[in-house]
C-alpha cells in the first residue's frame, strides 16, 4: 500500500460565509466542507454563478476566517499562521487588473520574495535563484527585460503566475486566471499548469467558467452545488453521476457528453431525425449543421439521409426515404445546407412550440 | 518543493545562456543607476554652492568652499553672510525638497494616483489651517518668528496634525471613488475649502497679517532661522530614514492592496505608517516654509523617468535628491541669484516644473488607456 501524501491544503468540517455588518448574524453560504489537495494535483473549481466560489477560495486562502471548522496549509491551521508565514507556503493571482507604473517582468516576479526578504529589502542569492527559476517554470523567461506594460493578457497572465512562484509555495490559487484570454493562450496556459503541477510538485487550485477545460485537465473537481453544498471528485466521476448537470443545467438544457459542456435544447426537434453518411470531419461537421438547423442526427435508420462529401466547401445530399419527398435537395457549403433542413423543419417547429 | 532540484541539471543550453544573460545586463543596470545617483548628487552640491555664493553681495565660489570646510575665510563678513544668511535659506531648500519629494512618491502609490501630492490633495492647505488655528487661539502673537520653542513646537504639531486630517479625508474619498481625476478635483476642493477657512479666521482677527500669509501661503525658505530649523531637520531628518523601511511594503502595494496582503504585509499597518510619514514632512514643512507646490508631484516623475523604474528602494532616494534640487533652483530663479532686488515666490517658479508634469501624467494615461 502506497502511503497518502498529507495533503497541501485541506478544509475540515469548513463553513463559509460572510457578515454584511459587524455584530450582525453571519450569512452561512457553504456548510460541512470536506477538501483536500495533494502535492502535485491540479484541481479546478466550478460552479454557477452565485453558489459560492469566491467565498471558498477567499477562505481557503485566508482573505476571510470560516465560520467554522478549519483550513489547513502543510498540517498547519490556516489562522494560526503569520501573515509572512502564511505567504510563503500560499501564492494567489486574482482577477483584478494589475497597474505597476514602470516595472520589468524580472521586478514584478521578484516581488514574490518579499515575504523572503529582511525588512530593508535586500535580494540574496537564494532569492534571485527563485525568481529565475519562477520565470522559467512560468515560460516567462525571454521576457524579463520587458516593461510589464507592453504585455499581451496572455503574458501578463503568465508574469503574474510565475510571482506566485517566486514565492515557492505549497499551494497555488488561481481565481479565473483563464477569463480574459483566447482559445490558444487558453490551451497554452492549461498545458503550463498541468506542467508545473507535476514538476514542482504545487498543489494548484483554479476557479474557472470554461466546463469543458475544467472537466479534462483537473486531476480532482472541486464542485460548488449552488445549495450549499460542495462536492468533491474525478471530473469522470461528477460527469458520469448527475452531479454537474444537476448544478449546471436549468430549463431547456443538458450535459452534453462528447463536448463536455452544457448545451441549450431548445431547438430540438422530436421526430426530425436524419443518418448523416460520411466519414471522417465531413462527417462530423454535417452532423453539427443538422443539430444546429434543429435536427437529431442518429446513426439508426431515419426518415432522411445526409450525405456528405469531403471539399472546400463540402458537397451534400439530402434524400428522403419515403416517395415523393420535399426535403430532397443538393448543395455545396453548410450554409444552404442548414438553411434547407431548416425549411423542410419549419411546419415541425412550429408544431412544436405551440404544442 | 521536490522538484526544483532535479530540473537543474534538465535545464538545456539555451536556458542557462539566459539565465546567464541577466548577469551582464544586471551590472549594466547597476552601473546606469549608481552613475544617475552620483550625477545627481554632485548637480546637488553644485546648486548648493552656486545659490551661496551668489546675492546681492558675490562671494566667490573658492571663498564659499573654504568657509563650508570650515578653514579661514577671507573676511568675517563673507562668513557671516555664508553661515548665518544663505546657508539657513539653503538647508531649508534642500530639506523642503527632500521632504516633499519623499511625501509624494509614497502618497502616489498610497493613492494608487499618479496626480497626488501634499500640495495638489490639500494637505499643505490643512497644515496651514492647523497652524493657523494654533497661532490665531493663543493671541496672535506672530507668524512662528517670535514664538518660544514650546509654543514653536505646538504650532508644527497643530500643522502636522492638520495635514493628517486632510490626508484622511482624501484616503477615505479615493478608497471610495477610484477615479484619480475626481480625487484630485476633490483635493483641489479640499485645499481651497482649508484655505478659505484660514483667510476668515485671520481676516477676522488681525488683519494686518493678511499679507504676511499670502506670502506665506505660496511658499518661502528664506525667513527660516537656524534656530528654527533644528525642528525642521530632525523631525524630516527621522521620517525620511524611517521612510526606506517602507520601501519594500510599498512596492508589494504597487500590485495592489489584496495581493499585498497575499504577500504578508501588512496593509492596514504599512497605510498608517505611510499617512503618518507624509503628514509629518508635510506638515514640518508647511509649518516653516508655507505651501510649496509640485515638488512632490513632479520630483517622484522625474525620479522614475530617469531609473526607469518605480522600485521605491530607488526612487525614494532619487525622489529626494531631485526634490532638493528643484527647491533650489527654484529660490535660485526667484530672487536668490542676486539679479533683482524683489523676489517671487517659490510657487511661481515650482509651478513650471509641476504643471507640465501634470498634464503629461494626464495625456498620457488617457492615451494609454485608449490603446488598451
């Protein structure tokens, strides 16, 4: 049996919560909070809007004391910690735009040493191997020289990371650090987390609204349920049981399983079914243009087939199976082929709103 | 953190050929500072002895460094204008300077504004409204010149603390409204409101003094008396060395109140010692030397433009020294060279240097605002 290593952070028995005054009864929001993250794991946080994540990141990382029960950082109780103490072993980025006049990306990583530093200030060797290292591990190297002012979001967004991990800690909380920037800083920016989650062997712990990014690179999903709950797991686990869909999905909506994501039902069609013949991505794209145009692709026999084929654009084909058919049609380009589905499911569509 | 260890020896060629890198632009970076510092000190010196030697009555430069060393001057009258006329005026300048300069870069970063200074947020204006309330209550006996070190003290303690009441104003209005332009306004308000206040109590009870307080109020170092200055030197003299201990806490705010706090420091702790600094060099100031304006805008600006940094390890110092030597060229232009026998005041001089500072600040944040 492999022995557990103690986890890096862990919520025993956490309530969370805030007071809207002093003296006044605290507003409990999440309640009997069990959590721990182990060295090296990569744990993202979800959950709709409202249910409580800012509250349990901003307990977690000691902005503000639970109502009960404890946070630990190393073993150690959170709030028994000073707050140098507690900086070394924790780093944090938040949301909130960062304005450092003139600075160097080298500066603003070097400022992680402060909780390092003798009062006066003074870099010791030590010091500067941290921060070339923290500039390294962040992929930020190249651009110590450079004002933090010129910087994409992307950068910054990595500058700020690697002065975190100037800061050598146990535990690295990020709040939404993945918000403001583009598909591909985005992929990047995942794959340097998950890579500096093994090789340094932090603890790391995002929030993020991106279902899909949270659900395929987190070792462990850190739920928050929307009623007080906070449920804690393999993304497979939340995904596979009806956790995610019964936080997420409101009316109309469903977990779909293939992207990973919530997707809007509204425009289904019951009965409007169709077997796309194709292969490969020809195959695939047509299917989402017949969704997308409000039909069901099915694999089984239907009423209509769709055939596709491979070009820039693709050909495809419609036939009914049934003889005479309106549906029957050509076309190059998915564009007229979801304007023509559409057409032929308009009468449908109409049945269905008003039934 | 296990990792850290082994990724050394996995680091590949290009990666130690930048690590290596930093090492030659590093003692290039020293090199630009440390000479920038010395330029600056030595411009200082320079300023000194020219503002000395030169007056309505010349004394030659070799004259003035032999009395500064403290060998034997020419003539007991060139020693006695030296010691006891100019170099008075000259160590006001330069402490004003400093103090202000110091007050201002911390209170730019205090206020997350780039336009904050003692001048522009009315602190100078509260100073003079606690002086004033001091010298008015106990009978009016005279502007500071005259009153006994007791009184002399209550009236720069009734000042400081008057600069502090301003500055917590303004702290409280800009947590609350974010935008630097309404701070400033706000401020603007605030130093008009304190002056205002001033006018009245003096107009109603001796208004006699009113001219001696509008020269005052638009700031002067050349009515400061050795006597006074002991006060002036050694409370500016203990805050602006107290002030490097908050250097550090003071970068880590550049980053914001909340990430300070994730980085230890204590934020709340770091506010006061910042306001108390600022209202006490402020206030000392006010209190001897009346409101002398935009050195503390402009000093922290220049120290930044010039480091290319805004490290307030460096630019606190540098801030002092350009601070110094604005006061001074200022006094210089204002009458100290000797050319005229008027003077003006020191305002009118500091204002070339703050207000197209202030603009820039202005045009060029919206200019980068827009770009974003």
């Amino acid at each position: 049996m492999t022995v557990e290593p103690r986890p890096a952070l862990q919520a025993v028995a956490v309530s969370a919560g805030y007071r809207r005054r002093r003296r006044h009864p605290a507003v409990t929001v999440l309640r009997d909070v069990h959590l721990a993250a182990r060295p090296g794991e990569l744990i993202t946080l979800i959950g709709p809007n409202g249910a409580g994540k800012s509250t349990l990141l901003r307990t977690l990382v000691g902005a503000q004391p639970p109502l009960a029960g404890h946070v630990l950082l190393d073993g150690r109780d959170l709030a028994a910690l000073s707050p140098r103490q507690r900086a070394r072993r924790l780093a944090v980025t938040l949301t909130e735009p960062v304005d450092v006049g003139q600075m160097t990306v080298d500066a603003v990583v070097a400022l992680g040493r402060i909780p390092y530093r003798s009062w006066i200030g003074r870099e010791n060797a030590r010091d500067r191997a941290a921060v070339d290292r923290a500039l390294l591990d962040a992929g930020v190297a190249d651009l110590r020289d450079r004002p933090l002012t010129d910087l994409s979001d992307g950068e910054r967004q990595r500058v700020m990371v690697a002065r975190a991990l100037a800061q050598e800690p146990a535990v690295l909380v990020l709040d939404e650090p993945t918000a403001f920037l583009d598909v591909a800083r985005r992929i990047e920016f995942a794959a340097m987390l998950t890579r500096l989650s093994t090789t340094t062997g932090t603890a790391i712990v995002l929030s993020t609204h991106d279902l899909a990014f949270a659900l395929r690179r987190a070792d462990q999903v850190w739920l928050v349920g929307g009623d007080g709950t906070v449920t804690a797991g393999a993304p497979e686990d939340l995904a596979c049981g009806d956790a995610i869909t019964r936080a997420f999905t409101g009316e109309n909506m469903s977990f779909d399983d293939a992207a990973a994501t919530i997707v809007v039902a509204d425009d289904e069609v019951p009965g409007a079914t169709v077997r796309v013949v194709g292969e490969g991505r020809p195959r695939q794209w047509a299917e989402h243009a017949a969704r997308r145009a409000g039909w069901t692709p099915t694999p089984d026999a239907a009423d209509h087939v769709l055939t596709v084929e491979p070009g820039t654009p693709c050909r495809w084909r419609v036939d009914g199976t049934h003889v005479p058919d309106a549906t029957r049609a050509h076309g190059i380009g998915f564009d007229s082929l979801v304007t023509h589905l559409r057409g032929c499911a308009t009468p449908l569509r109409e049945d269905a709103r008003t039934g | 953190m296990s990792g850290s260890g082994t990724g050394v020896e996995e680091m590949t060629e290009d990666e130690v050929a930048s690590r290596a890198a930093p090492g030659r632009r590093h003692r290039s970076r020293v090199g630009y500072v440390a000479g920038l510092f010395g330029l600056l000190v030595l411009l200082l010196l320079g300023v000194v002895v020219v503002l000395i030697a030169q007056g309505s009555i010349p004394i030659p430069v070799g004259e003035v460094l032999r009395i500064l060393t403290g060998q034997d001057a020419e003539s007991a009258v060139n020693r006695t204008i030296v010691l006891d006329a100019r170099l008075p005026k000259v160590v006001a300048g330069l402490l004003a300077g400093a103090a202000l300069a110091v007050g201002g870069a911390q209170m730019q970063t205090l206020f997350r504004n780039p336009l904050a200074d003692p001048f522009v947020l009315g602190v100078s204006s509260g100073a003079i409204l606690g002086a004033a309330i001091v010298i008015l209550g106990t009978g009016g006996v005279g502007w500071l010149s005259g009153l006994g070190v007791v009184s002399q003290l209550g009236v720069t303690g009734a000042a400081v603390a008057g600069a502090a009441g301003v500055l917590l104003i303004a702290l409280g209005i800009a947590r609350r409204v974010g935008d630097p332009v309404v701070v400033l306004v706000v401020g603007v308000m605030l130093g008009y409101l304190a002056g205002a206040v001033v006018d009245m109590l003096v107009y109603y009870t001796d208004p006699d003094r009113l001219q001696a307080l509008a020269t005052f109020t638009r700031g002067s170092v050349r009515n400061v008396t050795w006597h006074e200055l002991q006060v002036v030197a050694v409370s500016c003299a203990v805050v602006l060395v107290l002030s490097v201990f908050l250097a550090q806490p003071l970068n880590a705010l550049l980053l914001g109140e909340r990430y300070a706090g994730s980085l230890g420091v204590n934020v709340r702790r770091v506010h006061f010692l910042s306001l108390a600094s600022v209202a006490v060099l402020s206030g000392v100031i006010t209190a001897y030397c009346g409101a002398i304006g935009f050195v503390g805008l402009a000093a922290p600006h220049l120290a930044r433009g010039l480091l290319r940094t805004s490290d307030h390890r460096l630019v606190l110092p540098a801030s002092a020294l350009i601070g110094a030597v604005i006061v001074l060229v200022a006094e210089y232009v204002a009458g100290g060279n000797g050319l005229t026998r008027t003077s003006l005041p020191l305002n009118s001089v500091t204002a070339f240097v703050g207000a197209p500072v202030i603009l820039w600040v202005l045009l060029s944040g919206r200019a980068r605002r827009q770009a974003r």
